[in-house]
C-alpha cells in the first residue's frame, strides 16, 4: 500500500495539489515555493522514513483567526511537506474506495 501512495506519479500529483492550494508555512517556516526544491534534493530519504515507518509529522503550527460571529478560532497548519503525505495518501484512497460509495453519497468522501 505504501509503495503505491509513494508512487512517483501520485506524489508528484499531490506536489501539484499542495502547490495550487497555496496556504501558510507550518512550524518549520518552509514555503511553497520551495516544496519542489526541497523533494528534488530530499525525496530518497523522506520516502525511504516513510516506507521504514521513521517517518514523524511535525507538530503543527498554531494560529488563532478571528470569527465573523466574534471571538476566535484556533487552526493547525501542517508543514508543506506533512500536507504533500496527507494529499498522497488521500488520493490513493479515493481512487481505492471510490467505488464503493453509493452514488448518492456526497459527504465524509476523499
């Protein structure tokens, strides 16, 4: 399962995704510009710690936002990297278990 969430060709899918997301840097200060410089040099041992399970998500950087009712909201946002993991992993199972959802069904999908 893992070597094909790791695919080439989904991972550099995911990289798409992540990159046409946009979004803020995690805890680690990496930007999105950045992502496809970082893979080119590091993809063998990111991939080899995922596949080895050594592999551990960074903890995620707080930031509170405010509310259109008032007050606040607290979100997490992952580095650019943990988010490329996540998007590969979403994408393999939706092709997996797409199938399997009634027609009908649009919540909770990948």
């Amino acid at each position: 399962m893992l070597e094909e969430i790791l695919h080439i060709r989904n991972v550099k899918h995911a990289v798409d995704r992540v990159i046409s997301n946009g979004g803020a840097s995690g805890i680690d200060g990496m930007q999105i510009d950045n992502l496809r410089d970082y893979l080119n040099t590091n993809w063998k041992t990111l991939r080899s710690d995922i596949l080895s399970g050594t592999y551990r998500p960074q903890a995620v950087r707080k930031v509170e936002i405010p509310k259109a009712s008032g007050g606040k909201r607290m979100l997490g946002i992952p580095t650019v990297i943990d988010r490329v993991i996540q998007q590969s992993i979403s994408q393999w199972l939706g092709l997996k278990y797409e199938g399997d959802f009634h027609d009908n069904s649009y919540g909770f999908r990948p």
